[in-house]
C-alpha cells in the first residue's frame, strides 16, 4: 500500500491505495463519491470521466497512485460551478438523459468542449463528444443541449477557463517527465517540440533523431498533422527505400502488407494494441510515386472488425535534400478520419505525441535499412508494439511515481 495526498473537489486528504488500484475505485470505493460512474473500465465509454489537474481523464484506466499531489474535480465537485448549471438545466429542458449512467461523464466532457470551442455545429458536436457513450438518448437531445448553452456568448468565459496546474492529464501545456529521473521537465514552449522517445525495440540509429511535428488541426472532416525528420544519406540513397512501399512497409509499426503492390493498388493491415484491445484495421488503398520530385501519396481506408471502427487517411511525402546533400529531410503530411468507438483516440492531445514516437520509430528503421541494418530493421520493426507506444506517453508522465513506490 502507498500513501497519497489528493485534492479532492477542494479537499486536502490522504489515501492509502495498492499499486494496481485505478483513481475510479480509489474515489467510489474509499472516498465514496459514486457520481464517477464506471462502465468498461477500458477508457472507452467515457462515464468515468474526471478532472485531473483542470485536464479531463478517463478515471478507469489512471492509476491512483499516478495522482498523487494532483487536483481531482468529480461531477460532486460542480456543484456551484456556473457553467455546469447551465448545461444540467440544459440536459433537463433538451431530455438529453434517460438512465442517467453516462451522464456526469457526459457533462464534464461537455463542459471541457464549451470552454475550448464555439459555434461548432451538431455534426461537429457530435464528432468531439463521440468519446463519451450513451446508450440509451440516441445523442440528438445531448447534442441539442451542447448546442443550447454553446450559442451563450459567455458560456466559455468562466474565471478558471485558462488555469493550467501540474498533473499526469495530458493537457497542452502539461508537464513531462524527464526520462530516468523521478523529476517533472518543463514543458516545451510554444515554438519548441518535445523530444520523442524511441520505442526500446527500434533498430537504434547512429546518433538521435529529432522528429519535429506540427499542432493538429482539423480540415475537411480529417485530422491533419505534419512532421519531419532528417537521415544523414542522400536523398537518391533515401528515395531507392522510399520509392518501395513494400520496403517502406517493413520500417511502419504495426503495418503489414497483405501481398506486393500491383498497379499502385496495395492490401494490408495496421495494428495497434491499446491497453486491453488490440484493434487491427484491414484495407485497401492506392500508392502514387513521381519519381521526378521524390515525393509519393499513399491513400486508403479500413476497417476494425470487432470494434466495427472505421478509418480513411492519406500520407504525402516528399525528399528534401540538405547538408549540402550529405543528408536528407523527410516531410510527411498525414490526414485521417476515425469513426466508431475508437474516435476517441483520434483527437486526444496524446495523439501528437504517439505519431511522434511513430515517426522516430520509423526513422531508425529507415536509417537502419540504409546503414546496411535492414533484416534487423525489419524483424524490429515487425515486433514494435504501437500500443505500447502510446501509452509510454502516459507511463513517461507517470514514471517518477513508480520510480519512488519500488524504489529503483
């Protein structure tokens, strides 16, 4: 057992928590606020929704003793919180609740989208909140609630909208922890990208790769997102792998082609394994090369059988040569739209974060391939486990606090 110190809805209190024991349980089960609903306790349906450190979190799949020092805020906790008294009038005048099970998580998530967005319209509504699942409303009286109190022109304006604290919650401006150390790094500033962490099973390069990645946004239904790195060969020795989708394939987390490109047409799957799911998307999708500016587009859409999640994405790349061309810069533009209950996973800050980790996986797999390393590259690259990959983010932010409970 490991004493922690919480905040709880303003309260100072310690708690005695197993290692194992996740904050949902900590709080209904010990403190006794069961206004935290638990319903998958795989961080999909959304009713255990939370505040940690003013960042909303999924409760089920955070461990408590991750929290420890850090500001907790259940739905007990909004009691006199304006703007979540407008949105339960809301919910009551809209019926956007039948059992009430998914409702607390329902409106902290609602109450988070109003203060980060204005003037989106229901399908947007929908599409941010589809992280949070109803099973009984069909989501048109939710959405219509949302959109009551959205249209209030200071809805978004309450007085702690921009206070950011010190908590494992991903949030923009969180904290990180620096690899090894049991202490908290600053957070990057804006025009600074955090360092990614290599996957342990990458082929190791020969010096580190930066991987610089732009904000996400969103543009014409896709998430959209851009990042690059550098590879010290030249850009005829890159573009010989990068031409080669079925090489370029072999350096891809998770990414398994089904035969050989024919015709520009490819079949295959990628697979990620989240906690205790591990969704494998099978598809199709086209690949265009032009050789003549070393730049490719690899279009395609699949399907998760038995989450029924469906995703489209479209990769542009191109070489560019610098160092005097003794190396090589890959630009990569990715765009991409998730529906079903995976969305979730596609907006969340972590998202930005994980690609990074993608891509410096990718990186060292390209560069081992050209330094000569390839079958080592391959069976490495076959084996990375891009679910770990993203929750390492988490584990990054959680690590110091195991570091103290075991000692090493």
């Amino acid at each position: 057992m490991k004493t922690i110190a919480l905040n709880v809805n303003g309260k100072d209190m310690r708690v005695d928590v197993a290692p194992r024991t996740h904050l949902a349980d900590c709080l209904r089960e010990q403190l006794l606020l069961t206004g935290t609903h638990l319903g998958c306790e795989h961080g999909i349906c959304g009713a255990c929704t939370v505040e940690i450190d003013g960042e909303i979190a999924r409760s089920c799949i955070t461990y408590a003793v991750a929290c420890d020092g850090a500001n907790i805020r259940t739905i007990e906790g909004f009691d006199t919180d304006p703007l979540m008294a407008r949105l339960r009038r809301a919910f009551s005048e809209n019926h956007a609740l039948q059992c009430g099970y998914c409702t607390p998580g329902m409106l902290i998530a609602a109450r988070d989208l109003i203060r980060r967005k204005k003037g989106l319209s229901d399908q947007e509504i929908r599409k941010e909140m589809s992280g949070n699942l109803c099973r009984c409303t069909g989501y048109m009286g939710i959405t219509a609630a949302i959109a009551s109190v959205m249209q209030d022109a200071g809805a978004g304006a309450d007085a702690d909208a921009t206070v950011r604290r010190l908590g494992p919650a991903p949030g923009p401006d969180a904290p990180r922890f620096a690899a090894g150390s049991g202490e908290r790094a600053p957070a990057p500033g804006p025009d600074q990208t955090a360092p990614p962490a290599t996957s342990a099973t990458t082929a190791a390069p020969a010096h580190d790769i930066e991987v610089e990645v732009g904000e996400i946004r969103e543009e014409g239904g896709f998430t959209r997102l851009s990042q690059s790195f550098v590879v010290a060969y030249p850009r005829e020795a890159v573009w010989r792998t990068m031409a080669d989708v079925e090489k370029v394939a072999t350096c891809m987390p998770g990414v398994t082609l089904d035969g050989p490109v024919r015709d520009g047409k490819l079949a295959g799957r990628i697979s990620v394994k989240l906690g205790p799911m591990t969704p494998s998307f099978a598809g199709e999708g086209e690949v265009a090369i032009d050789d003549a500016h070393y730049q490719g587009v690899v279009e395609g859409a699949g399907r998760d059988s038995k989450s029924a999640s469906r995703v489209r994405g479209r990769v542009d790349y191109r070489l560019e040569e610098t160092d005097g061309g003794n190396a090589t810069r890959v630009h990569v533009d990715l765009a991409y739209a998730v529906a079903g209950p995976l969305a979730q996973f596609s907006r969340s800050r972590l998202v930005r974060d994980l690609v990074s980790r993608m891509a410096a996986a990718f990186a060292a797999n390209l560069e081992g391939r050209l330094s000569g390393r390839g079958e080592q590259a391959r069976g490495e690259a076959q084996a990375l486990d891009a679910g770990g990959m993203f929750f390492s983010v988490v584990w990054q932010r959680i690590r110091a606090f195991f570091v103290r409970l075991f000692g090493r």
